[in-house]
C-alpha cells in the first residue's frame, strides 16, 4: 500500500468515525442530561437548595426549581440557564466536595456546547434565529458566540481535567487540594495514557479503553464520579479530540497527502447523479469529502422512502411521513447543488445530460432514476389498476380507495354496492402483499361505526398471485406463513393464477371474473428510459446493462446503480432491486470516481451483500428473514417496525411515523383519511 493509499484509507476511516461520532455524541448528550437531572433530583438538589445561593431565594421558587430543572434537562429545553443555575449552585460549603468535580465539567460541557440534536432547544433554534424579539436574539446569538468560542478549548480542557483526574485517582483531591505528590500513586501505564489523552492521540478509542478499566481500578472515586467521568469519556470519545490535539494534525496531514481537502476547488471534477433516491443520495453523501463539484437532478424536490408507501396509500401515514426534501438532505454538504429538473438525455460522447434543450457537462455521471411500473405489455389497464411508485400514486390509491367506500354507502343496488365493496391487487410479493393486508385492516378495524348503510368490515380484499405462492422470493416457509397472515385478516389469496383482462367494472382471473370497482396493480417493474438514452437496448426489464465496477460499456465515466442497472455483483447472480442494493451501489461508486480522481487504482469489483427480507402483512404481523434467522408473528413486526424507523430519512418523520403507529396500535384508528382532490376526480 503506497503512502496515498494509506492516507486515503486513514481519511476514510476518519470520515467514517466522524458520521458514527455525530450520533453517538448526540446520544450521550441525551445520556448526560439524564443522568443529571436524576442525580440532581436524587441526591443533590436538597443541598443544593441549602446552600448560601439559594437560601435567598423564596421557598416557593425553591420547590419549583426542584421539580423544573431536572425536566428541563431531560427534554433539553432551556438547558443551558438550566445549567448555569445548576452550576451556581456548586462550590457551595454545603454541597459534598467529591461530587462537584466531574459533575460541574459536565454542566459546564452542557453550559458552552448546549443539549445536542436530542433536545428541544434544538429543534427550535432555527426558530429563535428569528423571533422578533431583540433580546431573544441576543441571547441566542450569545449562546452561539460561546458555544463556537468554547469548541475547541472545552474537549482539550476536558480531556487535561480527566487525565489529571484519572492520575490522581481521587476528584475531592484534585477539587480541593492542591495537586501533589499523591498525583503520582496510579500506575505507570494509566499515567501513560492519561498523557497520551492530553496530547489527544488516538483520543476515541483512549477514551473507551479508560472508560472501560478506569472503574476496575483500586482508585475508585465515589459513585457519583464514577458515572459523571464515564459519562464525560463517552463524550470526547463521540465528539473527537477537536482541533487542539495531535489526532488532527494527523487527519490534516492525511488529507493533504491524499489531497481530499474537504474544500472544493473551482476546476474539481465535475459529477452529475440523476436520481435523488437510495441509490443517488448514497452516492452524493459518499462523495462528501471528495474534491468534486456534484449536481443532483431530480424531478422530484424529495427523497422517498419507498418502502413505506403502501401506508400512505392506505392511510396510516401522512405523504410528508416519507418524504424529505432533497435540499434539506444535502444542506450541509457545500459540494453538491442541486436542480429540479426532468432529465431527457445523455449526449455520451460530449458529455453532457441533456434537461430538455439545456446540457449539463459532466466529468462523471451516475444513473440512479430507479424503476417504473410494468404491466408487462398491457398498458391499457394502468386507468384501471395503478401502481405504487410516487407519493402521487399513494394519494391517489388512497383516494381511490376511500371513495369505493363512500361509493358503496351511497349505492342501494347489493350487487353494484358488493362490486364497490370489493378490492383486488395484483401481484403476490412484497408489496402486494402489503398493500393487500393493510387494506383489509383497514376494512376490518379502521372504519369501525363510521358507516350507516354499509359495514366496512364486510369489504373483501382478493389477492392475485401468478406464481404458486406469494412472496416468491422468501422461504417457502415464510410464504406459507404469510398466507396464512393474510388468510386471517380475511385476504382471499388466490395463486398460480393469471390475470387477464382488467376493466373498470372488474379483473378477470384466468377465467373467472370478479366484480371490483377497485383494482391496484403490485405486479411488474420496469426500469426508468435510461438505458434508451444510451443507446442501449437494456436487459430484459430495460434496465441499463453494467460491469463488474458498475461502468457503462463503451461509455468511460458513465455509472448506473440501483433498479435502473442490471448488474450480477450478487456472486454472480443478478443483484435485487431492493433499497440496500442502491445504497450499496451508490457508496461503491463514488469508492470507483474517489479512486479515478485521486490517481488511485479502482476497487475490487462491486459484491452485494444481502441482509434479508422483511415484509409486513398487518397488526403484529410480518415475516423477516436475516440471513440464516428467520422471525414470523409478532417479533417479526417489531422487529420490521424499528428497522424501517431507523432507516427512514430524517428525524421529524421517524418522530411523526412512530407517534402515528403508536396512536394507530393503541386506538385501531386510522387518522390520515383523506380524499383529496375534487370527488368528481375518475
Ligand atoms: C411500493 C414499493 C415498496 C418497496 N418496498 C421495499 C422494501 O420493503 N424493501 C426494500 O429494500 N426495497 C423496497 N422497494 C424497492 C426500493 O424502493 C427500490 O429498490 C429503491 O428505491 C431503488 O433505489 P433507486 O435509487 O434505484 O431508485 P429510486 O429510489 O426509485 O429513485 C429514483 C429517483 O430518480 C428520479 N428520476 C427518475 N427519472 C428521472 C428523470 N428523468 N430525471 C430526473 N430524475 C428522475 C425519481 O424522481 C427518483 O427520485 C420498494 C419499492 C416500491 C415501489
């Protein structure tokens, strides 16, 4: 490995400690405050109220200040004056000695830096930028002037605190006396690497490794200390060493020698990535601290979690639930802009995308614009039976749907009102089976004494599976179990069955016609146009043929990633069109464009690695299979409920998702019914 190869390798990994670092830091924050406010409810806040600070104060603002501190510092609101009058309250003559030390570094960490992304202080302070009001102003504009006065000074602070406290092994010792000789009674190797924290070398995993064995020591401080010094460890070891330390004369150095300046220079390579989905924004966000300049195309302003969709369309989430601005994505990110726009081309040779009669040059182009429906030749049925794909589509599912139900309410003739009542989806994967078990939850529990002519619950949810079983591509098992999911919620499943002809009034299967005003098709994707604009036919769902490293033939600097690509990096096999496939892809990419403008050899060829397979069927149950493990029922739900919490963008949707699963699972209530729209819509 040459010395730039190394440094690369070194950016990486320091570029990687620093994104975990974020949510850890903000993590520990939350922990830090409260363990705080239980501390100071339990064991301190008494004396505190004691001591001479606040003896003044009247009693009734005393017994106030007791219960409100500890719950401001919980929810992170006012948490710096919080603080403050926390820390006042210290170096009073009645408050223990041993418990001051490391607890008050803590207020002050809290005090200078505030609550962290956790809080409430936080989700307002864009907010308070802005108030009209003057002194609000200047005080946040105060806060800010410290927090970014005391960056830097606090974690070295900090870190000299902590080794002089870990070396002398006793904080009423270095609180109150001076340092002496009794500073020199730790062992030689904990003295070493209390240095090696003051130089700031190595400083996160230092700070874990004393974390880890400073409590195992003979040295131990009182109980208090104990956490309070865990708890500031943990958070030098989240946040980073910051600039007084020689863990980051060491990442500068790395970064000239690798040249990956996290400035983006005027004549830095050009990279276009069409497609703001999974795929697209791993790429972008991959490419953050590489020295190119990025345009991300999208024709839509948000990033959808696809995933999720099937419950818009059935009206347990709300569209902005799932969605996030790609702009608010990429905010913080100063090397990408980014266009709304539709693209309609690739001039190849000159490189350049063509947005209508505009071109946009490109030094390196990745191609994420994902996949469409297919109804395999027989487009004439989409009026009839539309897919999911766009937050448009779930809309407009979920209208469609609500109104069969005031249609059937309204209707007085039994067979006309049974066709209303009746609700077919085509296609037994993923989605289909989704889509077909929230439906008829829907119809069984969601709509409970709504209705005075109908009853919802009678509904009847038929599912049309070509392939001898649903979820095809799970375990026989798995199938069998979600069969039998669906069959319990009242789903017809219907498999090995062709549909063939589907018209307003009802879908023909294999012979049989079945009267449904209502037909949703979760059968057929197709790849987005972009192998035509190529000038490739594209394999057989039109995706965009690539190699090993995800290149274009023929096309030097062209990519193509996700569900528009047609690649075999699954040890041979045909890579899934699943969203941990696009993502894989998107961050490979931008590892192959990193390599070819830092002069450095390309990385192996792209493998996918493949997690498992979730899928929901309703109320406490879903089918995951992770590798070798394999979960029905309830854990299954759970298990699939947090994971898709997780991997949703953005913290207000996680929030907003969570709080409406919790209300929909308390209350059995759907609260996102709406019809929008005129009702004379078709
Ligand atoms: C209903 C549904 C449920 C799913 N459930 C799951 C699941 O549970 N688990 C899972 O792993 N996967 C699931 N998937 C699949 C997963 O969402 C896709 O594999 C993944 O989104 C592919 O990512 P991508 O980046 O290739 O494309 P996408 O995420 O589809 O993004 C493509 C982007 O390109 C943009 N675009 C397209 N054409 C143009 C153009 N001409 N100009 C500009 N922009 C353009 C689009 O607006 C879009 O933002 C589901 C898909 C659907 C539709």
């Amino acid at each position: 490995m040459n010395v730039s190869a190394l440094a690369g390798a070194l950016g990486g990994l320091h570029g990687w400690l620093s994104g975990a670092g974020q949510i850890a830091y903000a993590a520990m924050l939350l922990a830090s405050r409260i363990w705080l406010a239980q501390a100071t409810f339990v064991h301190g806040l008494m004396a505190m109220m004691q001591a001479e600070g606040f003896a003044r104060l009247p009693p009734a603002l005393d017994t106030m200040l007791q219960g409100v501190l500890p719950f401001l510092l919980v929810v992170g609101l006012l948490t710096r004056p919080a603080a403050l009058i926390l820390l006042l309250g210290f170096g009073q003559p009645s408050i223990e000695q041993d418990f001051a030390g490391p607890r008050g570094v803590l207020l002050l960490w809290l005090m200078a830096q505030g609550a962290g992304p956790l809080s409430i202080d936080y989700l307002l302070r864009i907010g308070l930028r802005r108030v009209p009001f003057s002194l609000v102003r200047a005080v946040w504009q105060f806060y800010r002037g410290i927090e970014r006065l005391t960056a830097e000074v606090l974690p070295f602070a900090t870190r000299l605190y902590l080794a002089v406290f870990l070396a002398a092994g006793s904080g009423a010792a270095l609180w109150s006396q001076p340092i002496t000789g009794e500073f020199l009674t730790a062992p030689w190797w904990l003295i070493l690497l209390c240095w090696i924290l003051i130089l700031g070398l190595f400083t996160r995993p230092i700070a874990v490794v004393l974390c880890v064995i400073w409590p195992l020591m003979p040295l131990l401080g009182p109980e208090q200390s104990f956490t309070a010094v865990g708890l500031l460890l943990l958070l030098i070891a989240s946040r980073g060493p910051g600039k007084l330390s020689l863990d980051w004369g060491m990442v500068q150095a790395t970064g000239i020698l690798h040249g990956s300046q996290e400035r983006v220079t005027e004549r830095a390579p050009r990279v276009v990535v069409v497609g703001g989905g999974f795929g697209g924004i791993a790429t972008v966000r991959s490419l953050s601290r590489t020295n190119c300049r990025i345009t991300l195309i999208d024709r839509r302003n948000h990033h959808l979690f696809q995933p999720l969709l099937y419950q818009v369309a059935t009206a347990a989430l709300s569209p902005a639930d799932i969605a996030v601005p790609i702009r608010s994505v990429t905010r913080g990110q100063q090397n990408v802009a980014v266009r709304l726009a539709a693209v309609t081309g690739v001039d190849a040779s000159a490189k350049h995308v063509l947005v209508g009669d505009e071109r946009i040059p490109f030094d390196f182009l990745v191609l994420a614009t994902g996949a469409e429906h297919s109804y395999f030749g027989r487009n004439d049925w989409s009026p009839f039976a539309p897919g999911l794909k766009s937050l448009e589509d779930a809309v407009s599912m979920r209208g469609r749907l609500l109104r069969a139900f005031e249609q059937a309410e309204s209707e007085t003739d039994l067979e006309k009102q049974k066709a209303w009542l009746t609700f077919v989806v085509v296609g037994g994967g993923p989605t289909g089976v989704e889509l077909a078990g929230a439906l008829a939850e829907l119809a069984k529990t969601g709509m409970d004494m709504e209705y005075r002519r109908i009853d919802p619950a009678q509904a009847r949810v038929v599912l049309v599976q070509s392939a001898p079983r649903v979820l095809p591509t799970f375990s026989p098992k798995s199938s069998e179990e979600a069969a039998r999911a669906l069959g319990a919620l009242g789903v017809e499943v219907i498999t090995g069955a062709k549909v063939t002809a589907i018209d307003p009034g009802g879908v023909h299967v294999d012979d049989v016609r079945i009267a449904a005003r209502t037909s949703f098709w979760a059968a057929g994707v197709a790849a987005s146009p972009a192998a035509g604009w190529l000038g490739q036919a594209g394999d057989r769902a039109g995706r965009i043929i690539v190699g090993p490293d995800l290149s274009v033939t023929h096309c030097p600097g062209i990519f193509a990633i996700g569900d528009t690509a047609a690649s075999n990096g699954w040890a041979g096999k045909p890579v899934p069109g699943l969203a941990p496939a696009a993502k894989q892809q998107g961050q490979y990419v931008a590892d192959v464009i990193r390599a070819a403008i830092s002069d450095r050899p390309s990385p192996p060829p792209f493998q996918y690695t493949h997690y498992g397979n979730l899928a929901t069927i309703g109320r406490l149950s879903a089918v995951a299979e992770l590798r070798s493990f394999r979960l029905w029922g309830a854990p299954a739900w759970w298990f699939w409920g947090l994971a898709h919490i997780l991997f949703l963008g953005g913290g207000r949707n996680r929030a907003a998702v969570a709080l409406n699963w919790l209300w929909a699972y308390v209350t059995y209530r759907r609260s996102t019914r709406l019809i929008t729209g005129s009702i004379d819509d078709p």
